[in-house]
C-alpha cells in the first residue's frame, strides 16, 4: 500500500469541529441526492434506506464532505475558511 497523503496535521483535526457555520436553508433527501451523484459517490449508505437500516449507522447519512457543500461560509478554528485559496 502507498503513503498516505493525509498528513499528520489533517489527522490531527479529524473528530473537531470545523469552527463556526452558517447552513442556509434546510437540507432534505433529496440534496443528499443531488451532491452524491454531483460527486459520483454511488456508497448505498447515503441513499438506499433498507441498506443503511443494517448497518451500525442505522440509517441513510450524508457524506462527511457534504457539511462543506452547503456551508460556504464554515471556518477552520484558526479562523480561515476552507475555501480560501
């Protein structure tokens, strides 16, 4: 297997939060839907109900990657956004 490209300082950060956000509007189904196949990511666990039911999820989720979708305006704790270049 090959290195990992996650380095110890992104590592660090799994688990915490993001910092502050702001989601506009409500997020339903179907916008879980729409960024799953935006993003190509045919996991059942995101969509199919009877499949995420047996799973220690429970049910259908969103992808971790999905939060930064619909909150342009979420912030790293250091206080920068994580779309700023």
């Amino acid at each position: 297997m090959g290195e990992s490209v996650i380095t110890d300082e992104t590592r660090a950060l799994i688990g915490k939060p993001l910092g502050n956000s702001y989601v506009a509007g409500e997020v339903d189904r179907s916008s879980v839907q729409k960024f799953v196949t935006a993003i190509g990511n045919p996991n059942p666990l995101w969509t199919d109900e009877s499949y995420a039911k047996g799973t220690p999820m429970g049910g259908c989720m969103a992808p971790p990657t999905f939060i930064i979708s619909i909150s342009p305006q979420a912030t790293l704790p250091d206080g920068s956004s994580p779309n700023e270049a």
